[in-house]
C-alpha cells in the first residue's frame, strides 16, 4: 500500500475576503468527510476482529498513530500539536464506538 498523500502538495491561496476563507473551508469539509468516514469503516472493521473489550485500546498503536500524523503535518509547514489534538479526540471516540461494537457482540445482540 502507498501512501497517496504523500507527494500531494495543495496550492494554498491567499484569501481576500471572508467568503472566499468559507468557500474552501467548505471545500475541505466536503472532501474531508467521506475520509472520515472511510477511517471510521476501517475501525469498524478492526472492532469485528478483536476479541475483547480491552482490545480496543492499545496504547502503542494510538501513540504510533499520533507520531506519524504529527509528522505529516510538521512536514507541511502545520502545527503537529493541532493535529495531534483532533486524532487524540477522533482515536478516543473511536475506541468508545468499537468497545461498544465488542460488547454488542459479546452479549450476543
């Protein structure tokens, strides 16, 4: 698997005006969304194959995780600590939503 994203440099415009600082927010947003969702299908798909509640969490994969979008962003000229913040909250809401999965499934409903 490559990674796609790597090579990909957007063209940051400079904006005049706060209409057009809303037009690619929005832009962003739409594209933004259907990743998220994709992640969330993989974490999905990751809560069906583990056994227990407590696999949900597994602290050297977060912080591995959390290294590697750091540097993503530290490699485009962002602040990691931002990135850093919004995958920290994405991964915890994350693990809620596959204990609760794991715990369906084990209850048998």
């Amino acid at each position: 698997m490559t990674d796609q994203f790597d090579t990909d440099s957007p063209v940051l415009e400079e904006c005049e005006s706060l209409d057009q600082v809303r037009e690619h927010i929005d832009r962003l947003d739409h594209a933004i969304v259907p990743l998220l969702v994709e992640r969330n299908h993989y974490v999905m798909q990751a809560a069906k194959l583990k056994g227990d509640v407590n696999a949900a969490r597994v602290p050297a994969r977060i912080e591995d995780v959390v290294q590697k979008v750091r540097g993503v962003a530290e490699s485009r000229g962002s602040n990691p600590e931002i990135v850093e913040a919004i995958y920290r909250a994405m991964i915890e809401i994350n693990i809620q939503l596959e204990q609760e999965q794991i715990e369906k499934r084990n209850s048998g409903g």
